[in-house]
C-alpha cells in the first residue's frame, strides 16, 4: 500500500509540473535525445523502468539513480552514429559517473560529438547533464535531470538552451518495477530562422525480472513515448544474464514516421568482472539511422 500511494502521489507531482503550452512544436537539439547508454541503445531504448542502473541515467531519467547498486559507477563510451551514412554521420565520445549517499543520489554527464567537415569547418555538438534523485523507503525514486546542450551547425549558426526531466520509478514487487517521466522541459530556442522548442515528450516503461534456473536471469522491458511534436514510440528489449558476468541483450523500436529517433533494431553483448564491464550495442534495420555502434566501459563499486 505504501508502494501504491507514495508511487502514484510522486506521478500526480510530476504531472502538474507539465506545462500548458507543450503541444505540437517545431524542435530544435534533437541531439540531446541519443541513448548513450551501451546497455539500453542494445534494447533499442527499452529499460526506463529497470533497476540495474548505470551512471549514464545521468543523460535522461534519473529517479534511476535512485536504485543504484553499491555507492558508485562511472563509464565512458564511444558512439558511431549513423556511421554508414557519409552526411549525417557524427562520432561521439561519452563519459559519465554516479554516487549514491543513503537515499540521495547524483550524477553528472558530458558529451562531445563532431559531424561531417565542410571544408575548414566541422559541425560539433556538445551536452552537460546533471541528475538527481531521492529514494524513498526503498520502492520509490523521483529524479530530476538538469541539462545544457549547444550545438554548432555553421560557422555562422549556433544555437543553445537549458532543459530538465522529471521522473518516477518505482518498484510494485523485487520482480516488477514501472516508471513514468516527461523530458526535455526546455527554454524556447531563438535563431536567424526563429523560434523552437526543445523535443519534450512523454514516457512510461515497465520491467519484469525472472529466475528461470539458478545462475541464469532474464529481464523483460516495454516503454512507451509520445512526443509533443504529435510522434509517438514503442520500445520491447530483452536482457539475458548468466551468473551476472554475461549479458545478451536485443531490442526493437517502432516509432511513427518523422519520429526523432526512428524505428530500428539492436544487439548487444556485455561482460561483467571484478566490479568492471565492457559493453557494445548494434542498432541497424533502419533506412533513416543507416548503421551505429555503442562501445563502453565501466566500473562499479
């Protein structure tokens, strides 16, 4: 009952926050929607509600953080994208690090991500990202994530903002956790060209663990997204896990047409010893993101 009512009191306060105004929107630092997570790109995105958090919950849904095991984990990640299309393909670099104190947690994330050069000139992105969360009684976090993008398109046009997510996970039994979140709250950004919004969007997920046989562990994921610029998604991964050392993971995203992130398929593998992991992700069977590969490492303690 606890769980229920703290759950559901969390949600009604992250849904009054919503903003009258976050209809359909012309947007602008797309960018900042990338899943740079090794563990949840190979889900195709799923995982908004899974406990088994990294410090990259520091970039999008931080009431992860809340969740997180042992005191501390940090990563670092390199990101292909879209490496088989020759003009929007981008190679980002990733590094984020998350402490959790009793109940609080924090997190702090940077990007750095650079484009196609046009002549004297190479297109660059970067981000900033801040996450906080409290737990509460052990079945409940709300997070908050604070971010800065810029992005640097020309020579002559650049553009920046601020914006923030909210988020609720909580876990209805140790089997069974839900989530819910709106993201990219943001200041309108002005140009040469006018006005736009960041891509705000709301999302809810579900997770579901399960013990077939000792040493062996499946984790079964599903969210869901609509996007305030009228395009809406679905995300289905899996995760296999032998003796919590090796990990199988795939994942597929259906998203409507004109979707930031488009609809795609993704594989992954990960290793996990000693506290230490390294992690690689595969979206492909999409027209729209041609090809991208995740690779990562990190540490836990």
């Amino acid at each position: 009952m606890i769980v229920k009512s703290s759950f559901f009191v969390a949600v009604a306060l992250l849904l009054i926050v919503i903003p009258a105004n976050m209809r359909a929107q012309d947007t602008a630092l797309g960018f900042t929607r990338i899943d740079r997570n090794p563990r949840t790109s190979a889900l195709a995105g799923a995982g908004m509600a899974s406990v088994r958090s990294s410090a990259f919950s520091a970039f999008g849904n931080a009431a992860q953080l809340g969740f997180l095991p042992g005191r501390g984990d940090v990563g670092v990640g390199v990101q292909l994208w879209e490496m088989s299309n020759e003009v929007d393909k981008t190679t980002n670099f990733n590094a984020a690090a998350g402490f959790r104190f009793g109940h609080f947690a924090l997190a702090l994330g940077g990007a750095y991500q650079m484009g196609v050069p046009q002549g004297f000139f190479t297109p660059a992105d970067g981000l900033v990202s801040l996450g906080l969360a409290y737990n509460i009684l052990d079945v409940v976090s709300v997070g908050v994530n604070a971010r800065y993008a810029l992005q640097n398109l020309t020579q002559e046009y650049q553009i920046n903002g601020f914006s923030l997510d909210l988020s609720v996970l909580g876990r209805i039994s140790p089997a069974v956790s839900v989530a819910v979140g709106v993201g990219t709250n943001g200041n309108v950004i002005a140009s040469s060209t006018g006005t736009s919004k960041q891509p705000a969007y709301l999302r809810g997920g579900a997770a579901w663990n399960l013990n077939p046989a000792p040493k062996h562990a499946v984790e079964l994921m599903l969210d869901a997204e609509y996007n305030f610029d009228g395009t809406f998604a679905a995300d289905l991964g899996a995760e296999y896990d032998y003796n919590q050392t090796l990990y199988a993971r795939v994942g597929y995203r259906y998203a409507s047409r004109l979707a930031l992130i488009p609809s795609h398929l993704a594989l992954g593998v990960g290793v996990r010893f000693a506290g230490f992991r390294a992690e690689v992700s595969y979206l492909t069977a999409s027209p729209v993101l041609g090809n991208t590969l995740n690779l990562g490492m990190g540490y836990s303690f």
